[in-house]
C-alpha cells in the first residue's frame, strides 16, 4: 500500500507481545488471494480485511441465493441474486476503506492459475469441490504459494497449510500428501449433498483466516504438515501429522495446463454424455430417473421423474435396458456414477446425467 495504515484500527492486536507496529505493517504489505466467496471465504475474507491485510482477491462466479444465508454470513436477503464477489467487495471496503480488493467473477481454473497466483503471496481455498482444490493444489506446488485449506462437511470440518516454506527451505506437505488418489465420483458428498451445520463454516474460515495471519506475521506455529481436525457435535479437536514425500504431479507447468481436473476428480465423464435442463425439459423420449434417497430436498416437479436411490439402481437396470435414459441428482456426482452402471450393464445404452443436478435449476 501507499499509505500507513490506521494504527488506531488495529491498536487491541498491535500491543499483543510479539505483534507490534511491524507485524501489522507486514499485513499491510501481503497480498491474499481467497478462492471462493461462500461458506468458508465469507468469514476469513471479513477476518482478514478487519486484520488489515492491504491486498485481497476474491475469486467466485457465483451469485447470492437464499440457502446460502444459513452459513454465508457477509450475505443478506437484499443481495439474493447479486454476483457474491460484488457484494463482497462492497462490504469488505465498508469494513475497511483502507485495504484494496480485487474480485473476478469466474470458475476459478488455469488461466486464473496463470493469470494470479503470481501476483499474489499466499492462496486462501475456500472451495468445495475436489477438482478445484486438486487445480489449486498442484498449482501453488508449481508456483511456490502457501495454500491455507480448509473443508467442511455436516458436523465436521479441517484445517492445513500446504506447501508452506520450511526454515530448510523447503516445502511443506500439500494436499496430495493427504488424499494421493482423488475420491471416486459421489464418493465424498459436499456440502450440498450432504449438509452442513450453518455456524462450523464460520469456525473454520476464521481459523483458515488465523492460519493466514500467522503465515504474513510469522507469530506462532502456523499448521504445517499438520491437519487439524474439528468436531461441532463435541467441541473435540485434534492434530494429526502430514508428511511430504507425495510426487508433485503433474510435474511441470505444460502438464498442469493439460490436465482435466473434472475428468482426474470423477467430475466429467470423457465423452461427457451430460444435458443442461433446457436440454430436458419437454423430452418425452427421455426417460428422467432421480438416483438421491427419498428424503432429499427439493424434489423434482418440473417434470416425470423416475425414483431410484443409486444403491438400489442395480436391481432395477431390467427397466431401463433398451430405454434413453437421463440420470438426476444432487449435484451430478451421483448421476455419473448411474451412468457407469448402466453402461457396464448394458454398453449400448443411451444414457446421459443433468449437469449440475438439481442444483443447477433448483438454486
């Protein structure tokens, strides 16, 4: 930044032991880019413009919707259908006109890696997809960024730095150090599917936004090789160690620009035998069929649709040999899977999945 920031602002964490004027003039000088506007980038963003962190990017190409409201607290009913990163934006400079803050409205993806992580120090995830955290990961390998992780699901939610600098100079573990192998398709629901408690987002984005903190400041120990693990239910938290070693894949930047992270995640089937809802709607040749549970909100009524729960599917492929069939879900995660089933079953059938799922016409 230009100027001195506003001592006075931060005077309760300046005369912490061991912060002081020069700890708070480093945040003034990071610059942090925060990968997703929602559940958790909302509370590390306002944690981090409070703090006085002089340059922040948000990344999000999402717009506000009403069942963000429960956990996505920078958020409010007169912003529903307003682009998260504008609203962010606006608020954060409200919250500290001292700071700047830089907002895309995209998917994050390569051309962002290229495009950002240069400019910025350290990466802040605040995604909820493993195709977006394996692009992130592997991209702040290549380009040297600590990456502060953070996930959540239902009642549970983790922590991490990876790719940290070591006092030996080298890095950190980082997320493939964790989960070498990305989890199958519908393997692991998100929060979308599988639901979260509103206020342990709120937990881990502040701890996300604690991690970042300590990184610019180097007070304390910040989570290196170490994931940290919370549990709403019973307040329970605890550490476990992550060790380095992981091969850094890919292994340069051509072959980081080639992968196909939605394929790599179980995101995207190569051929991508998917169809928007526009593509559906008012095809009576297509035979609509829901693979979620029973109990899973909202339920379809634009359309007929078939109720299979995807463990059930096996029993009932009979039914649907010989048929155009499209598979529905939550997300779409669940949808592929069905449709791998049925081709195993039956090669030459002609199946699809709703991209997106339910939440891309429910939402």
């Amino acid at each position: 930044m230009d100027s001195k920031p506003s001592y006075n602002r931060y005077q309760r964490q300046i005369i912490l032991k061991g912060f002081g004027i020069a700890a708070q003039d480093k945040l003034a000088a990071a610059k942090v880019l925060v990968i997703g506007a929602g559940g958790l980038g909302c509370p590390a963003l306002q944690y981090l413009a409070a703090a006085g962190v002089g340059h922040i990017g948000i990344v999000d190409h999402d717009v506000v919707s009403e069942s963000n409201l429960h956990r996505q607290v920078l958020f409010s009913m007169a912003d529903l259908g307003r682009a998260k990163v504008d609203v962010a934006r606006e608020k954060l400079t409200a919250l500290n006109p001292d700071i700047k803050i830089e907002t895309w409205q995209v998917n994050f993806g390569h051309q962002q890696c290229t495009e950002l992580l240069p400019k910025f120090d350290i990466v802040l995830d605040g995604t909820d997809n493993f195709a977006t955290r394996y692009l992130v990961n592997d991209a702040c390998v290549l380009w040297g960024k600590p990456l502060v992780f953070g996930a959540v699901s239902q009642f549970e939610g983790q922590v991490a730095v990876f790719n940290g600098l070591q006092k030996v100079g080298s890095r950190s573990s980082n997320y493939r150090d964790l989960f070498p192998v990305p989890p199958n398709a519908g393997e692991i629901l998100n929060c979308a599917e599988a639901g979260v408690l509103g206020v342990l987002p709120g937990i881990i984005g502040a701890m996300q936004a604690a991690e970042v903190i300590k990184l610019v400041t180097e007070i304390g120990a910040p989570l290196i090789n170490k994931l940290l693990t919370y549990n709403a239910l019973t307040q329970d938290v605890f550490t476990v160690q992550v060790d380095a070693g992981a091969k850094q894949i890919p292994q340069n930047v051509d072959e980081f620009m080639s992968t196909d992270y939605e394929v790599l995640c179980g995101n995207k089937i190569p051929g991508s035998p998917e169809l928007k809802f526009s593509d559906i709607i008012g095809r009576d040749d297509l035979v609509k069929v829901d693979v979620r549970e029973l109990h899973e909100e909202p339920r379809i009524t634009e359309f007929i649709c078939l109720s299979i729960p995807l463990k059930e599917l096996e029993w009932n492929l009979d039914d649907l040999e010989g048929k155009k069939v499209v598979f529905i879900c939550q997300s779409g995660k669940r949808s592929m899977q069905a449709v791998q089933v049925l081709k195993s079953y039956s090669p030459d059938a002609e199946v699809y999945y709703l991209s997106g799922g339910v939440n891309a016409f429910k939402s």
